[in-house]
C-alpha cells in the first residue's frame, strides 16, 4: 500500500482529512466496488483473546464501524461468507442500512466441532465473481488465516491475481496461531497494495477506522491541518503564532507552482448554521489574504468556508478551539 503523503511544518501541521470520528470521509472515490467475505469457518466461532468476545462478534462489530464510515458515495457493494460460501448480499448500489442489517445476519454461535477450514476451496468459487465486480474493486476477507483442509488459500489468490486485474484483496485480521498469522503475511505479500489491519483495531479505534476506510476507499490526497491557525471564538483574526505557521505554509506552496490551493475554514457547532457559514468564509478569506501578502497569487488559491466541525468534540473547550481550524489541500 502506497503510504499518503504527509507534510510537516515544525509539527505544527498533521496530515488528515474532512472526517470525524466514526463518520464518513469527504472523498474521491478509489474504488467502484467492494464485497465483504467473512470467514465462517469453525475457528472464527471461538474466543478472541484480546476482548473476551467470540472472533465473530469481533469481526461483526468490525465490520459495522467500516460500513458506517464508507463515504456517501455510489460504490457497488456485496456481503459473502466463506467456507461454508454463501451470499448475505448480492453484488449491487451499495446502501449502508441494508449493509449495517446484513452484518446483523451473520451467526456467531455455530458449533465448532467439526467445522474444518477449507478457505482456499471457498475462494477458488468466488473467482468468476471476482472478474464479474465493476473495476476498480475490493475484496475485504475477514479472518483468522486458518486453512487445515482443501486448497491452499495462498495459492487460490495467487492464481486470482493472475488470472485478472483491478481486484485488491484487502484483510481484516482475527489471526491468533502461527499458520493463520502465516497465511495473512503471504496474502498481504502478493499484492503491495493490500491493507491488513487488526479487526480488535476496528472494533475499538476510530482512527483505524478512519485509515482503512481512506486506504480502501478514497483516492491519496494531501490535506494539511494548519494546527496553530486557529481561531478565538467569533473570531477570523490571526494572531502571532498563525502568522508564524503560514509563513512555512507559503514555502510549501511556493515548491509546488503547478497546483492550485484550496483554503477551507471550518467553525465550532456553536450558533446559527448560517452565521458560521459566514464566519468560516471569513476565516478562509483571511488565511487566503495572509498567504496572498507572502506572495502567493490570489488566484490560485480558492477561499471555503464549510460551517460548523464536528470533527473534534463540540463539548470540550479544547474541541471546540480544534474544529475552528483552516485546511490547505492541492489540486
């Protein structure tokens, strides 16, 4: 997987995007389509050691936080299960309630006595659907990595790999034995662009949330935070320290002459949509005529003021002070 860029100014400025905490990422889109395949084996109805919870149940909450975070736009989407295969929902206009009640579907408490593990079988059936999804698309496998029967997992994606294009295989990992941790760092091997990620992260942490969904998701974009241009309340005035981080702001875009800047200002939740639609305008026009003064010709740069941000906490004075921020992102 191709890292995103990140720019620093002093540590002052952090790579992120317009997204909050368990909530959909502003976003071009990366891919048409995606399908969930979860691993329905045995193995997966047994304890995940970390949270004291069936791997399954991991893996459903796991699933429910990427869904709910899959930004709002028009991706084909489908829900399977594999080893036994079977379909939850088929392949078609992705919409996030009907994926949230799919999840909801899946069993946890199967017996385990029994049920081997025959992955690479489960996967070899789905490769006429792979080549049939709309490209670019994902597949998200769910599992454990356990394979103790039937075809070699391994090898079944390797030939899918060669036998077409524009299909990433993506892992949400519940690995808990040496051949399952095995099998996943093979998987992840074949492909650069794979993205593992721990389901226990999912399960847990909106920030990996968020990395995943815009690793599989969303096309690499550079946005940066200018943290330190931040505003008093009711206020588009810069102080010092602002001045101080656009400054660097300014070399930085100076170093990329051939891309247009986009300026946005954001506000905290406190008033009217209307006044802190006005209020982040200004706030973006002020950082745009700041830059302009440095050198920076206006017409390169667009000025949005985008309301009210939910992106940190609105209930905080910390939070508060945080959503009154500007972005500075290229195009």
């Amino acid at each position: 997987m191709k890292s995103v860029r990140l720019l620093v100014l002093a540590a002052a400025l952090v790579l992120s995007y317009a997204v909050a905490a368990a909530a959909a990422p502003v976003c071009n889109k990366k891919i048409e389509s995606f399908d969930f395949v979860v691993d329905y084996s045995g193995s997966m109805m047994m304890q995940n050691a970390q949270l004291k919870k069936v791997k399954m149940e991991v893996a459903k909450t796991a699933l429910k936080r990427v869904n709910a975070a899959i930004p709002a736009l028009d991706y084909y989407g489908g829900l399977h299960t594999i080893s036994p295969n079977g379909t939850i929902i088929e392949q078609g206009p992705w919409n996030r309630a009907d994926m949230d009640a799919g999840i909801s579907k899946l069993k946890s408490n199967f017996d385990t006595f029994g049920r081997m593990t025959s992955m690479g079988d489960g996967l070899q059936v789905y490769t006429p659907f792979f080549n049939a999804m709309k490209k670019p698309g994902a597949v998200i496998l769910v599992t454990d990595g356990d394979n103790n029967r039937g075809l070699n997992l391994v090898d079944i994606a390797r030939e899918l790999y060669a036998a077409q294009r524009g299909v990433t295989l993506h892992i949400i990992s519940l690995a808990d034995t040496p051949t399952g941790e095995a099998n996943i760092k093979a998987l992840a091997a074949l492909n650069p662009d794979t993205v593992v990620v721990r389901a226990e992260e999912l399960a847990t942490s909106d920030a990996a949330v968020e990395r995943f969904v815009l690793a599989v998701y969303c096309q690499e974009e550079t946005v940066i935070v200018l943290r330190g241009v931040n505003f008093a309340f009711d206020s588009y005035a810069l102080d010092g320290k602002a001045m101080g981080i656009l400054n660097e702001a300014a070399e930085i875009i100076k170093s990329n002459p051939n891309k247009r800047v986009i300026l946005t200002g954001w506000t905290d939740s406190k008033g009217t949509d209307a006044y802190n639609a006005k209020l982040s305008q200004n706030r973006a026009n002020s950082v745009k005529s700041y830059l302009a003064k440095q050198g920076i010709p206006a017409s390169r740069m667009t000025a949005i003021g985008k309301g009210k941000s939910f992106k940190y906490d609105n209930n905080t004075e910390e939070g508060r002070y945080m959503n009154r921020r500007t972005e500075l992102s290229f195009k």
